[in-house]
C-alpha cells in the first residue's frame, strides 16, 4: 500500500513521535540525549520549527510543534534522524535502522487540545513508572515550561504566554494543569490519531483542514474527533 501522506499547516500544531526500531533503545545514557537535544535545536532553528513541549525517553520521542511552513517537521526530522543514526552507530559500533520507519504525527487543534498535549507529552516518565512527578525528570520540558529552567530550544506557544502577564505566573497556572492525570479515554485518542495520521480536534477544525488541503477527516467514534478520508471532490 502507498504510504498515507502527511498533512502538515504553516501555523498549526504538530504532535511528533519517534520510535526506535522493534522499541529498542535510543538513548543509553544522558550524552546521547544531549546529542539528540542540541540537534534538535539546530533543525528546529534551520527548518522553521518551534518546539513548544518534548520528552526523551529510553526508546522514543516526543515533540509538540509548529512549522512555520509546510515542510519544516519533515525536513527536521529526516535531518535530526539521519544525523542522530550516524551518531549512534558510530558510538555503539553498529550498523543498519535506528528508527521504526518513519515518525508519526497528527494536527492538533489550539484551544481544544494544546494543553492535554503539554501534560500528555510531559507525563510520560509519570506514566512509565520512572518518576513520581514530572518535576523530577530532567529529559522533558517540563522544567522549562513549568519551573522556568532556561532551553534555548524551547519557543512557547502563544496560549502558554496568555498564561499570564510575567513568567512567574505562567509557570504558576502551567504547574496548575497537572494536578490530575490526562483522562483514559483522551489518551487513546491521542495515541490513535498520532499513530494512524489522523488529526486531534472538533469538527470546525477538522473542516478547516479540509478547505485547506482536500483531504477529508473522517468522524471517531465521539463526536467526529479524529479520521482521514480523501475529500470527494479530491477524488480521481
């Protein structure tokens, strides 16, 4: 089967995951995180991408992005990966894939689902079993965007800003939002729609990304959240 294409908006925000091959390990130690880190920053910068949330965990990735053009996650990240590979095998004295094909990704739409995104994206070691708190782990933004541990790699997103008027505040009511866990049902559609291509957002957004591109999203089973079908009148 050809390969579902991706939709990717100049101004809308991605969520990116990338895992290694058969979930092998991608980072052994804390060097290869700062390695993978500082070329993020790089790519990011060159391809016009702001990274607004990240975690590092042992056998995979997440981003949550916007591209100033359509392109820019794509060339990021075939860039990072190619670099990230040559780096790793060099290390470890390997040879062949790293990456379980290509990174998956989905829209997500602002003001309904940003937010679960940044907990989403910053539990994860939560989740994992690995810390108790978000705060305690060094490999995600979450000191950045909820501590104000300075990132150069880090570009808040304008609703992280209307947070409020000084960083102290903003870092006050982010902190606020993780007081409970991303709900079960949230995290499957999360999960599916980064996994199958979808997109993560109401049916306004969805039609939106229509007009945009022609390419049709189809309903989820509550209320239209996620799907991806050709528009009919994009049909051949």
């Amino acid at each position: 089967m050809p390969r579902k294409p991706r939709i990717s908006i100049a101004g809308v925000p991605v969520h990116v995951i990338q895992r290694g091959n058969n979930r092998q390990v991608i980072f052994a130690n804390e060097e290869d995180m700062k390695a993978y880190l500082a070329w993020l920053k790089d790519y990011s910068k060159k391809y016009g991408v702001n990274i607004h949330a990240w975690v590092l965990m042992t056998n995979h990735v997440h981003l949550l992005c916007t591209p100033v053009n359509s392109t820019g996650i794509s060339q990021m990240m075939q860039a990072l990966g190619r670099m990230y590979v040559m780096y790793f095998n060099k290390r470890y004295r390997r040879s062949g894939t790293l990456w379980e094909g290509r990174f998956r990704s989905c829209l997500v739409q602002e003001d309904r689902y940003l937010f679960q995104l940044y907990r989403y994206i910053e539990l994860n070691p939560v989740r994992a079993g690995m810390v108790t708190a978000p705060a305690d782990y060094s490999w995600s933004s979450y000191q950045c965007n909820g501590l104000g541990r300075n990132s150069e790699l880090l570009s808040p997103h304008r609703l992280y800003l209307a947070l409020g008027d000084n960083e102290a505040k903003r870092q006050e009511q982010y902190r606020a939002l993780f007081k409970s866990h991303v709900d079960v049902r949230l995290l499957d559609d999360i999960r599916k729609a980064a996994n199958k291509g979808l997109a993560l957002g109401n049916e306004r957004f969805i039609d939106d990304i229509v007009a945009l591109t022609g390419k049709r999203l189809d309903a989820g089973k509550r209320g239209r959240q996620l799907g991806w079908r050709k528009h009919p009148k994009a049909e051949h």
